[in-house]
C-alpha cells in the first residue's frame, strides 16, 4: 500500500478532536483522503455508501461515546457486515474504562488508543497510526 493514497473514515462528534486529528493527518499526508462522521448514525450510513460505490476506506477511527448510536455499536455493525467485518477499526477515544476496552475488542476492534491531553502526544499518536495503516499494514483486497 502507497502511503500516498491512504483514505481514512473518522467518526467524532468533538469539533475540536476532529479538527486536531484532521490537521495532525494533514501535516504527515497533505492529500489525505478524510471522510468525517459526526455521529454514530452517520458513521451506519457509510456501509449504504460503499455498497452503492463509494471507496472505502483504508482504516476507520472511531470514538466511543457518540451521538445517536454508540460507538460500540457501530462497531458491532461493522464487524458483524459480512463485507466489511475485516476493515480495520481503530478505537479512538478518551474512555479508559476497563468494560469499554473488553467490549470494543470482543466486538472486533483491532486497536485500542486513548486520546492523549498533550497537543504534541496527541499529534504523534495520530502519525503513528497513520504510519502503521496507511503504510506498513497490508491490507486485503
């Protein structure tokens, strides 16, 4: 995978997290391909999306506490779609509860990072992830 052509699915309903994670993707990859979902409803509508044609994408980054619909649950829909089960979700979120860290891996998270406070940690983090995804993963067609 060329790192130059990673297409990213964000799902936070924090405007300002959003907007942090957007420029700190920005400053590793200029032309990213960044798909925002605000909600977890939002985020269920992009299955509706790939089906009818829409890329998807390479990795999702999901927050947890969401509007609408959870972001365990949109996991649990993800993971449960039969075309979709094996796209990669990364939970990206503030919550280091116990409970929330067992359930997203037993519904199939294939990561689990919590949002640092530290602009610079913050930043690093979401390199690093953009790295790994994006450019040393290898990813099924």
């Amino acid at each position: 995978m060329n790192i130059t052509s990673c297409h990213i699915l964000l799902v936070e309903d924090n405007v300002l997290d959003a907007d942090l994670i957007k420029r700190a993707l920005q400053k590793v990859e200029a032309s990213i391909n960044l798909e925002i979902a605000s909600d977890g409803e939002e985020a269920i509508e992009y299955l509706d999306r790939w089906e009818k044609g829409t890329p998807t994408p390479i990795v999702i980054l999901l927050d947890l506490k969401l509007p609408k619909i959870s972001g365990l649950d949109v996991l649990k829909q993800l993971k449960s779609h039969p075309k979709y089960k094996l796209l990669p979700v990364v939970v990206l979120t503030s919550s280091n509860e116990m409970l929330d860290i067992q359930q997203a891996y037993d519904l199939g998270a294939n990561s689990y990072i919590l949002k640092a406070i530290d602009y610079e940690q913050f930043s690093n983090a979401i390199s690093l992830i953009h790295r790994y995804w994006c450019g040393l993963n290898v990813h099924p067609e």
